[in-house]
C-alpha cells in the first residue's frame, strides 16, 4: 500500500476491542473541538484480512471489493472520510477489528508512521460472553449458548458448523479475540511504544473521564483546551447488548433490514418482505414495540462456565498483564480462581 502523495490520513487511531467501550470513547473523542471523528463508524480499511466474505467473494468474482454500511475499499475513499476535518485538528480512526487483524498495524505504519494507537483491553471473560451476545445480534453467530458457541471453535476453524448469513465467520474464534499479548506486539513492532497507549477497559468503566484525560495528554492536546473541553464534553455510557426470544424472528427482521440497505445481499423472499412492509410498520413507536416484544434483558452470566473461563485464561492474563507492568490477575479477579 502506497502513501498518498496529499490528502488526509488519520493521525490516531483507536484500535478496540468491541464491547469494550470504543463506541464511547469514539462519541466522546469526536465532541472534543480539537478532534475530528468521521460518520463513518468503524471504517475497518486497514483490517483487510477480516473483510466480509461476502465483499471477497464479490472481488473474486470480478465485481470489485464491496463494503458495508459506506466503508472505504480505496486509500482515496479512505482519506475522503476525512476531508471535512479542519487543519487544526486531528483525525481519529476508531475501528474495533484493527487490534484482532494480523494485517492493520503494518498497514497503518506503512500510510501513518507517526500515528498515535489508543488499544483498550477487557477481561476476557466478561468480554467474550458481551462479545458472543453481540455476534447474535449482529447474525454472525447463530449458537445461543456460549459454552456451545466455544465448543464449536475446533470444527468451524476446519470451515464447518459456520451459519450461512455469517458475514465474518473468523469472529467466531472467540480464543483469537483474547491474544492480547501477541495483539499489542503487533502494534510494537510496527511503532515505536511511545506512540502506543494500551488502556483497560475496567478503568475506563470505573472513570470515564480519567481515561479520556488520559488519551487528550497522549495525543499531545494543549491542557487548557483540553481541561475547557472536559468540562463540557459529556460522559458516554453505551447500552448492554439486549438478547433475543427469539432466533428465528430476530433473522427475519435482520434480512429486512439488510434488503432495504444491501438488496443484492439477500433473497428475492426478503426483497419482497422489505418491499411489503407498511409506512405505519416503519413508525419508531412500532419499532418499539416490537423491540419490546422480541428482546429481553440479558440473563445473569452462567457463573460455572466463567469461573472455567478465568482458569483457561489465567497464563494470558499474567502474561499479557507482565507484559504491560500491571497486576491483572488482581483486578480482573483472577486470583480467587486459582
């Protein structure tokens, strides 16, 4: 990948992991005046490895690389998020995957070898249970049960057991998601440290506004501004992930939406659906109602299997915590699993 000869290119980069506060951080960061975050949530450009399938199916076929929801497949669609930012800003990349793909942080280095990496970090556990919620929601995953859904790993890495709508089927190798140590190696070897913040997600919960303090220093923002910015700028704290009753009605609705947005994604069943849905259907109190209707609360974690899931974790949680100079086998309460 070339560096452009002109344009704009982000100069920090907040890299994840899901569920682990970006969206929030991503909301603060772009209410910052001296911060430009894009509409385009997530561009993922640099994560070429984790592309949909179904955008590399379509480049295989001839019909060039596709993506989702406006994301950029060109270095000049790519720089074109940010044109808008002013030149006193800085521009902010806020895209989950980039800390999972084995591709990004060369990528990044190769277009922004002065860029700023914001990495956040959640206990595995906790994570990977919000994690598999999110992967139902999103229809990437279609196992209800986590336990089950990790059993699955072996026979999915083979291409088996993989649900057809998946989109991203390399997400539902939930051990891949917690290599924290390898991940943040990545980025070290691509950038020097001192360009790289590696944050836990448990101290962001705790103070949302120490830790977005701490990213303005990291970023080098003029303390004043930033101190005049902070008082101003509201904490963000996104919703939980809710669960569905049910599998199959939360698919249906899914491909209806994705009809109206993508319809050479979908069937000519779907396409047809989308097409007969009334206007009073599309109205936000019916949305809400059937919101209501067709999502639940999420249940209490099963603690069995999370206290299973601390054991097997335990030698990365030390490892990654001496990696980084803290104690997270305390924090994370891994201590009294032992």
């Amino acid at each position: 990948m070339a560096a452009p000869s002109s344009g704009r290119v982000p100069d920090f980069f907040l890299v994840g992991h899901q569920k682990c506060g970006t969206t929030a951080l991503h909301l603060m960061l772009g209410q910052h005046p001296r911060i430009f975050m894009p509409a385009v949530k997530e561009p993922r450009f640099f994560a070429t490895d984790l592309r949909s399938r179904f955008a590399q199916a379509d480049a295989g076929a001839g019909a060039g690389p596709a993506a989702p929801a406006g994301r950029p497949t060109t270095l000049e669609g790519y720089m074109a998020l940010y044109a808008a930012a002013a030149p006193g800003q800085l521009a902010g990349d806020a895209s989950a995957t980039y800390l999972r793909s084995k591709a990004a942080a060369a990528g990044i280095a190769e277009v922004q070898p002065g860029a700023r990496i914001v990495a956040v970090f959640r206990e595995p556990a906790s994570y990977l249970r919000s994690l598999h919620l999110q992967l139902l929601q999103s229809n990437v995953e279609d196992e209800r049960d986590l336990r089950r859904a990790l059993e699955l790993e072996t026979m999915r890495r083979d291409g088996r057991r993989i649900p057809a709508h998946s989109h991203h089927p390399e997400a539902l190798m939930y051990s891949e998601h917690v290599r924290y140590t390898e991940q943040l190696e990545r980025f070290h070897a691509a950038f020097p440290r001192e360009q790289v913040l590696a944050l836990i997600y448990e101290d962001f919960k705790r103070d949302n506004m120490a830790t977005f303090e701490q990213i303005l220093r990291f970023l080098d923002l003029d303390l004043d501004d930033a101190e005049r910015a902070i008082a101003a700028i509201e904490p963000v704290r996104t919703r939980p992930v809710r669960e569905s009753r049910s599998a199959t009605l939360h698919r249906m609705v899914a491909r209806v939406r994705l009809a109206g947005r993508a319809p050479e994604r979908v069937g000519p069943l779907a396409r047809a659906a989308a097409a007969m849905v009334p206007a009073a259907m599309r109205s936000p109190e019916f949305s809400n109602r059937w919101r209501r209707a067709v999502y639940a609360e999420q249940r209490a974690p099963d603690e069995l299997l999370m206290r299973e899931l601390r054991v097997r974790f335990r030698p990365q949680v030390e490892a990654f915590g001496s990696y980084i100079g803290r104690d997270l086998v305390d924090l994370w309460g891994y201590a009294q699993d032992a």
